[in-house]
C-alpha cells in the first residue's frame, strides 16, 4: 500500500474540490457505491440513522480501519491498526473517540422525554432509544408495539426506523445545529485515534466520554510497555493530539446543557482534524493547498 501516494490523491482531491479535510466523511470510504446504490443523505444525523438501518448496505469494514484512514496512521504514527486489511498489523486498535450513538440517545432522551415515556412506563430500566426491534415475541414487546402503532411502525422495525419515519414531524428538534455537526464530525478525521490493542474491549466503555477513556488509558504501563511507540501517556496525549479532552467531562443529560456540551465535543473533534492535516500536508510536502491556509 503506497500510503504516500493515498493520502496526497485524496488531500489534492479535497483541494481540487473545495473539501475540507478535517470534514471528509469516511463512510464514503467504507460503502461501496453503485449506480443504482442510494445517495448519502445531506442531512448528517439521518445519515448516521440510515447507515445503522442498512440503508446504505453493509460497510467494507469499520470507517476507522478504512484503507485510506490505514494509510493515514502510517504516516502520522508509523503503524496501521490491528484491523488493516494486505499489510503487516500494528499492535493497537482504532477507535472512534467520541461516539456519535452515546451522544445522540442522550440528546433524545432529553429533548423528547414525552415521547419516550410509554416505553419507559412499559419496560422500566431499559434505555431508549436503543438499537432494539418491534416485535410480538412476549407481552412486553406486543405493548410497546401497540404504544407506538400511531407513529406508523411495524413488527421488525427498529427504534432507529421509527425515528427515521418521524422524523419531520416528531423529531425536527434533531436539526439542532450542534447535533448536526457532531453528527457531520462523527467519521472525520479528528475523531479516530490508535490506542493500546485490547483497550477497546477491556477499558472504553461506550458509555464513557473521551476524557474516561483517557484516564483508564493513563493506568496503563507505558513506561514497561511503551505503547505505540510512547514512554508514558503524556507523551501520548502529546503525539496523538488529546490536549483538549484531559479535563475531564460528562455527557450532556438534560435538555439545556446539550449545546454547550456538543459544542465542545465539535470543537475538539475539530481542531484535532485541522492539526493532523496540518501534519500530513507538512509531511507530504502539500503547502500550496488551499485549506492549509485555515490551519496557519
């Protein structure tokens, strides 16, 4: 894989057509697309909706192990992740660092708790909206389908269609204008980073923010181990840009503090593209491109 090659066609791709790096979507790297395949949609939060309902088919393999992000590592990090597809496997995972499911369940539980109310009255405990299917397997189930019959859903959808369904009517408040660009950042540039391989399934917990996950991420030996090349986790916070997310924070859960909360999150997402763009055009000798300018 000529990483170099990759990643200079794509930046001068961006350039030639007015894109900024630290806001390409991955997902165009993981769909396959074909003619008769149905176009992304421009509103993020219904494509992220669409791309968990199969709407779009099945990915090539997870946005952060695509082959163009691959080459990206390899450039920035010297290592791909465990997960690279016809090369030498790094030790480490990738990860995407601020989940944009984590983030939107938490936005819809305190914009529309009316909404969900019966599904909370019918199965107290259980977090909606989730990832769960409409069915008349057992009372319960055969309840919540009935409470929810006027919203036009059917056995065999998910909450996530019902969603989709609803969407211009019940859940306009979803065109919140910080959600939609957490939304539009979810799969960009500067929300995937490499970590210590078994970190994903032993210490970040989805329902964590970044800033937990680098606390655990902190407990490990890095002096012995000297994780992905770093001597302690200071360096690398440092090598792999984390300065805005070693102040810890929590997730948004009521209504009025998601803005500011979300607003955060886009800016680090954010700024953390810009910098590692700024590094890849250093290193690819890709001064002259236009967004460059906007880093400097």
């Amino acid at each position: 894989m000529d990483n170099r090659k990759m990643v200079t066609n794509w930046l001068k791709e961006c350039d030639e057509q007015g894109i900024l790096p630290w806001e390409y979507d991955f997902k165009e790297e993981v769909f396959i697309q074909k003619s008769w395949s149905p176009s992304f949609n421009e509103n993020p939060v219904k494509r992220i909706l669409e791309k968990d309902s199969n709407f779009y088919g099945n990915p090539v393999c997870e946005t952060e192990d695509s082959m163009l992000m691959q080459a990206v590592y390899h450039i920035l990090w010297g290592t791909y992740s465990k997960n690279v597809i016809g090369e030498d496997k790094g030790d480490c995972d990738a990860d995407v660092m601020n989940s944009f499911w984590t983030i939107f369940r938490n936005f819809a539980n305190s914009k529309f708790k009316d909404f969900f109310e019966s599904a909370h009255n019918i199965c107290p405990g259980v977090s909606f909206p989730n990832k769960g299917i409409f069915s008349t397997k057992d009372e319960e189930s055969r309840k919540l389908l009935l409470a929810y019959n006027k919203y036009k859903v059917k056995e065999g959808d998910s909450w996530i269609t019902l969603i989709l369904k609803n969407y211009d009517n019940v859940f306009l408040s979803l065109n919140n204008t910080y959600l939609q660009k957490s939304a539009m950042f979810s799969h960009t540039l500067g929300n995937f980073t490499l970590t210590p391989k078994g970190f994903n399934l032993k210490h970040n917990d989805g329902n964590n923010t970044w800033s937990k996950a680098l606390l655990n991420l902190k407990k490990l030996d890095w002096a012995k181990n000297k994780y992905l090349g770093c001597t302690s986790w200071k360096e690398y916070c440092k090598k792999f840009y984390m300065d805005d997310y070693e102040k810890e924070y929590a997730y948004a859960t009521t209504e009025d503090s998601q803005d500011k909360f979300l607003q955060k999150i886009n800016t680090a997402i954010e700024q953390r593209g810009k910098l590692m763009t700024k590094r890849l055009c250093d290193e690819l000798g890709l001064t002259d491109l236009f967004f460059y300018k906007e880093i400097n």
